[in-house]
C-alpha cells in the first residue's frame, strides 16, 4: 500500500491557559474522534507545538482525501461537538479564509 505525507499548520489562541487545557485534551482524545481519524484513511498523526502555532504531520493511504475527510466528520455528530470545542482554543492563520482551521503546507525541500 503506498502512503503519502501531508502536513498542515494552525494556531492556537495566545493564552498559556487555553493552550495548556488544549494540550490537555490531546492527551487522551475521545474515541470517537480516532476512529473518524482511522476511518478516513489516515494511518498515523502528529501534532507539534512552538509556542501557540500546531503543525500537524498526517500519513494517509490511498483512501484519504481531505473531501472525503469533510464528509465523514459532517455525518459524525460527536466530531463536530470536537471541532466545536477545539475552536474555543484555535485560531485560524492569518491569511486563512472565514472557519478555515488547519492549513496544508507546501513542501519546500526534501533531503
């Protein structure tokens, strides 16, 4: 099976306490929310932090498209109480258009 990378940027709100509540809930995220992950063909997530900027590194397989990705967390209820949720803490990137979140990233390099 082949896999690609995708990586994707976001911010959090500059708030010591809301990110630490943030990175609180990534510690255990709900089970719902690994399965709609699993589900849409992501294989493995990361999240990395600096300060209050996320950058998120994604390997999906062949099923995974971000479309199909919006339809699975539109029909899941408990998804969209998450992303909710998690907007209480994010922020979108400063050139980012109105309700996007997470941004994908243009690859520069590769050693």
């Amino acid at each position: 099976m082949k896999s690609r990378r995708l990586c994707y940027a976001c911010d959090l709100k500059d708030d010591p306490v809301l990110i630490a509540e943030y990175k609180k809930y990534h510690k255990k995220i709900w089970p719902e929310i690994q399965a709609s992950i699993l589900e849409a063909g992501i294989l493995q997530m990361e999240i990395y932090l600096y300060d209050n900027r996320l950058f998120m590194i994604m390997e999906v397989d062949e099923s995974y498209s971000s479309e199909r990705k919006k339809e699975i967390d539109d029909a899941n209820p408990k998804v969209q109480q998450w992303e909710k949720l998690m907007w209480d803490y994010q922020q979108a990137l400063p050139k980012a258009n109105a309700g996007e979140k997470w941004m994908e990233m243009e690859q520069i390099f590769k050693l």
